[in-house]
C-alpha cells in the first residue's frame, strides 16, 4: 500500500522543486480570446509564468510606452487581460523581470536558462532579440521549449 503511493509522492516533490525546469510553457486555458489577437501581434504571447504579478501589473499600466512601441488597448481589454496575466504570474522571485518596464529576458530565471548561450548569437540576424523566442525554439507558438526542438545548429550540439 505504502510502496504504491511512493511514486506518486515522488512525483509531487518532483513538481514541486523544479518548476524552473519546465519545457511546457502553454498559454493558459482561461486566455481571453483577446489575448492572442492583442499580445501576440508583434511578438509570441508571452506566457503569462514567465513573470511576476507586479511585473505584469507595470507592463499593463504603461502600454503606451510598451519598449519603444505603442500597445495601447480600449480599458475593458486591458483590464481583462491584465487580469488574466495577473492569475497566471509566477510566484517564484527568480522570475521577477529587469527595466522599465520589465523584460522576461532579465530575470534569473531566464539568465540561467540560457546561460550556453553565447552574447553574440543574441544578436544574430537569424535571432535579432532574446524575446524572439520562436527564433530558438521551433514549436514556441505551441508552448514547447524541449532542448531537441532547438532550431540553430550550434545550440543543438551543445548538450
Ligand atoms: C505594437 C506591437 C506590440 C504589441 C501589440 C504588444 N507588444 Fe509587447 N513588445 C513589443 C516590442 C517592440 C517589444 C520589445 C521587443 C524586444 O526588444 O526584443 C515588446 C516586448 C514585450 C515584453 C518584454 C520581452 C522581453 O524582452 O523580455 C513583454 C513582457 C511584452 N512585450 C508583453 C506584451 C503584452 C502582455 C502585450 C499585450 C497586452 C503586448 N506585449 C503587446 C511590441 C508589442
Ligand atoms: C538564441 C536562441 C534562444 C532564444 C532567442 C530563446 N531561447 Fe530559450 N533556450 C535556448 C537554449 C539553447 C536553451 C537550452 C536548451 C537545452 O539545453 O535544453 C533554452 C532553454 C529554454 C527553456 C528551458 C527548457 C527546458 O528544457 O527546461 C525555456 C523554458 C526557454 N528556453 C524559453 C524561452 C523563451 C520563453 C524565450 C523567449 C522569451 C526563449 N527561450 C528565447 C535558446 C534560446
């Protein structure tokens, strides 16, 4: 009896210590169809873990002045998906963005994630910016980060 429950427990600790790890990083099932159509015009729809709630808070409250570009939205969109984003941030600090407003791509987190990532290739034509995620991870727009679906070449044999 106490045997069989050892695996699940396991996997719950699991769960628990290595969040940080993860390669699935889905847009959440309660977006607002809003959510795609607002904030994945420019850029991938970030997911909304990758942040902290006050991070996402200073991001929605300035979106005129969104990194050198105007992302204003109508107030109810904008609460909706501030709301949104809100529910789903990270509780986990090392998450916590860097700048005015903050970048994703400054926090531990991510610093430590792509720490095989030599500076120069961040700035490849076939790269461009950190937050080109797509650029990198081939099934992005699905949620996938898995190190086999690296699309450069060189990141690939590094592990
Ligand atoms: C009009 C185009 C546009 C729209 C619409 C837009 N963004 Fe952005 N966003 C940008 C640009 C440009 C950057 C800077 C990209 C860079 O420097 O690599 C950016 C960067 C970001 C970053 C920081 C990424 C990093 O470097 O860490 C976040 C977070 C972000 N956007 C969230 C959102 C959210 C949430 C929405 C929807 C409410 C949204 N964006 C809508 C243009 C847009
Ligand atoms: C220059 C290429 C590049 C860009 C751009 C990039 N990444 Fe990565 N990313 C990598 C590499 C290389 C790894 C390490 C893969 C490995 O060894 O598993 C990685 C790892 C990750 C992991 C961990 C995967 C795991 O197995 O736990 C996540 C999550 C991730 N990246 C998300 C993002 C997000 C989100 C963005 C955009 C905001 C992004 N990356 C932009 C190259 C990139």
């Amino acid at each position: 009896m106490r045997a069989a429950l050892l695996p699940l427990f396991a996997g719950a600790i699991l769960a628990i210590s290595l969040p940080a790890r993860a390669d699935r990083l889905p847009v959440p099932a309660d977006a607002p169809a809003s959510f795609k159509a607002e904030c994945g015009g420019c850029h991938l729809p970030f997911p909304p873990a990758l942040l902290t709630a006050p991070d996402w808070k200073r991001v929605m409250a300035r979106l005129d002045k969104h990194y050198g570009d105007n992302a204003s939205l109508d107030e109810k969109t904008r609460r909706e998906l501030e709301d949104f984003l809100v529910r789903n941030a990270a509780g986990n600090g090392r998450m916590a963005g860097q700048g005015d407003p903050p970048r994703l791509t400054a926090s531990a987190w991510f610093q430590r994630e792509h720490r095989k990532v030599p500076a120069s290739l961040w700035r490849d034509a076939r790269v461009k910016s950190a937050s080109n995620c797509s650029a990198c991870h081939s099934r992005a727009e699905q949620g996938s980060y898995r190190g086999r679906e690296i699309a450069l070449p060189e990141l690939r044999e590094k592990h």
